[in-house]
C-alpha cells in the first residue's frame, strides 16, 4: 500500500552527484589578481583600439551648413523636416541670422568639386541684401512688441478707471483720461512702425524667392557630396574595423589555443588564460559588433523600433520575451558552471582522489574491486590489455587504451 510516511531512499549516482567541491585551486588573492588583471585589460585594449581609429586618414568632415541641405528619402531636406517654420516673423528672424560667409571658408575637397563654392558667393550675394532689411525689421519687431505691452497695460487701466466713473468714485484710482492719452499716443508711435515693417516685410519677400532658388541648387549640388561622403565614412570605418580585428585575431587564437591545452592538462594556470581569452574576446566581439552596428544593426534597430512603437501589443511581447531571454542567459550559465562542477569524470577524479567511492562517498581502499557500503562497481578488466582499471575514468593506466567503461 502507498505509505506516506515511507522515506524515499536517497539515491546517488554518478549522473546525480550532489556534493559541494571542497577544493579550491585559486586562492581569494590570485582572484582579486585576476580581476584586476581582467579590467586592466579591457581598459588598456579599449584605449588601444580606439587610437588605431587615429591611423587611417578619416575622410574630412563637410562644412558646419552642410546640414542644411541634406535630404531624407522623400526629398525634403531634413532641417526643414525637424525645425518646420508656422510663421513669416520666424522667416524673417531666420533670415536675418544667417550667414553662410562661415561655411565657404571651411568647405571639404569633396564640397569643392561639386561646385558647392560657386552656390555659395551666389547665396552669401543675396544674404548681403536681406540681411540688413531682416536685421531692421527684426528690430522693429521688438519695438513693436513693447509698444504693444504697454497699450495693453493702458487699456486695462482704462477699463478699471470706467468702472470707477461708473461707481462714481469721485477720486478714481486710474483716472479714465491720462490713460486714454497714452493709448493714442502709443498707437500713433505704433503706426509709421508697422507700416515701416510691412515695407521691408515686402522687400524680403521679393528677395527670398532668389535665395529659394539658389538653396534648391545647393540641395542638388550637395547630393553627390553626402553620397561620397557616406562611402568614404564606411570605407574608413572598414579600414579601422580591419586594423582592429587583425591586431586582435592572432593573440585571441593562441590564448585560445593555450588556454584549450591547459584545460585538457586540467593545470592550475588555465584561469590565468581564462581571464586573457575573455579579455581578447570581449575586444574582438565589442570590434566586430561596433562595425555591424554602423553597416546595418543601427538601421535595422531604427525600423524595429518604429514598428514596435506603432503596435503596442508586439512591445509587450518584446519585453515578455526578453523575461524568457534572461532566464535563458542567467540559467543557462548557472547551468553550464553547475554542469562542470558536478560532471560525472570530474566528481570521479575528485572522489578518487580523496580515496573515496565516487558514487556514496565512503573510504576506500582503490585497490577494492567493489564498494563495501553501496556495492558500486570501482574496477573492471581493461577490454584491451586484460588489466585492471578504474570504471569512470576514460583511460587505462596499464595500456591507454581510450574506451568508455
Ligand atoms: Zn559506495
Ligand atoms: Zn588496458
């Protein structure tokens, strides 16, 4: 009958060791050492990678109003997508600041042989005309502005003194007439002002469609040099990614190498080359991915990002699905370090070592054919040479011969 109170015996296997490892090998000094070691490492790689960007001629960057007249895939240009002008004073205002007189000076090879040059006397020509009549009209703006401010203040204080009148207040506050003055007076200073502003208003607006003309010529000339300018980022890029990935490739092998020979020896020294391969791996991976990321990754990024974005449910999903990723990551390496600490041939080794049957952990005599508690299996009869050897380990100490028993 099904008893609730029976105890499961307690098995132990080879497969299902659960012994803690006492020993070991690195000390806390050695580890520290190493961690040290590791982020000198990264820090000093880091620095080195960065300072091999410096070697190859980085194409010169195009001039400071290049930006200007950039055009995204639908044609407009790009500044004119982020900062839309809504009203005409913001024109003017605009207008009255530049000044392309900077930019020419400065201009790249490749803006030279597009031309850029020439577009830009042409414009700076124009701007010599408008800048003047925008820089006055600006000014005007604000004095109008003040103007403006102060009639309001009057007529507030002119409704007030009506109210007073009207209660018959016989010393009003506010009398009705001084502030009535003021709002005459300010108007009339107002006047010949805004008919000043709308004379030069009109003399921007039949300039500005020359200066248009000559910004959709720029927009044309510049094309080609944003292209150029594209493929010679990228062929650097590439040339920086290839410094850094031959200086690296080689050293990161022959740790690997080194390090996959020590781990066969299973020596003591294979942490050191543990921290050096990681190092040299982390380098290479950070190399490599910072080349992908400028190639594709960032646009591809870019565009899932969007996408995300307009469908609330798929980022939901994504953050679902990066729980499931974490878990993956952080067990998955808890798994794998679980797995080595506890794999069967090294729990053999160990117990072995501490002459111990490897599957109850009871002293033993290795010479012993069989466990005396549990009954395991410790030696058997080599297939090859007939002699004794150790069940669990992979090779015979008589023959070498290599076969699983
Ligand atoms: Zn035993
Ligand atoms: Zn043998």
């Amino acid at each position: 009958m099904f008893n609730l109170f029976k105890k499961n015996p307690e098995t132990i296997s080879r497969t299902t060791p659960g012994f803690e490892e006492a020993e070991r090998r690195t000390p806390t000094v050695g580890i520290i050492l190493l961690i040290l070691m590791f982020i000198a490492g990264i820090y000093f790689g880091l620095f080195a990678m960065s300072d091999i960007a410096n070697i190859p001629d980085r194409p010169a960057s195009l001039s400071s109003c290049s930006y200007k007249y950039q055009t995204d895939t639908t044609g407009r240009t790009i500044y004119d997508a982020k900062y839309p002008t809504y009203y005409e004073e913001d024109v003017i205002n605009s207008l009255a600041y530049e000044n392309s007189k900077n930019c020419a000076v400065q201009l790249s090879p490749l803006e030279d042989t597009a031309g850029v040059s020439a577009l830009f006397t042409k414009r700076i020509a124009i701007e010599a005309k408008i800048d003047p009549i925008a820089s006055e009209y600006v000014d005007l703006q604000q004095q109008v502005n003040k103007i403006q401010s102060q009639i309001q203040r009057a007529t507030g204080e002119y409704g007030v003194g009506l109210q007073e009148k009207e209660a018959g207040i016989t010393e009003p506050v506010f009398p009705t007439a001084p502030s009535q003055q003021s709002i005459v007076e300010l108007r009339k200073q107002e006047a010949p002002m805004l008919a000043r502003m709308s004379v030069l208003k009109g003399q921007v607006d039949a300039l500005k469609p020359s200066l248009d003309a000559v910004d959709a010529e720029l927009v044309t000339a510049y094309k080609p040099v944003f292209k150029a300018f594209e493929r010679a980022m990228r062929w650097y890029e590439f040339k920086v990614f290839l410094l850094q990935f031959l200086l690296l490739i080689p050293f990161f092998f022959l740790a690997l190498r080194k390090y996959l020979e020590l781990h066969r020896k299973n020596s003591p020294y294979t942490v050191i080359l543990t921290t050096i391969v990681a190092v040299l791996g982390l380098l290479l991976l950070k190399t490599i991915l910072f080349w992908f990321w400028g190639l594709f990754l960032e646009e591809i990024l870019r565009v899932l990002v969007v996408w995300f974005g307009k469908y609330n449910i798929f980022r939901s999903l994504l953050f679902y699905f990066g729980m499931f990723f974490s878990f993956a990551i952080f067990g998955g390496a808890v798994y794998f370090l679980q797995k080595k600490i506890f794999d069967p041939r090294r729990v053999t080794i160990r117990r072995f070592r501490s002459k111990e049957c490897p599957q109850c952990q009871t002293n033993l005599d290795l010479s012993a054919e069989y466990c005396p508690n549990c009954g395991a299996h410790i030696r058997t009869t080599c297939a090859h040479c007939s002699k004794d050897r150790y069940i669990g380990l992979p090779f015979c100490p008589h023959c070498g011969d290599k076969s699983e028993v």
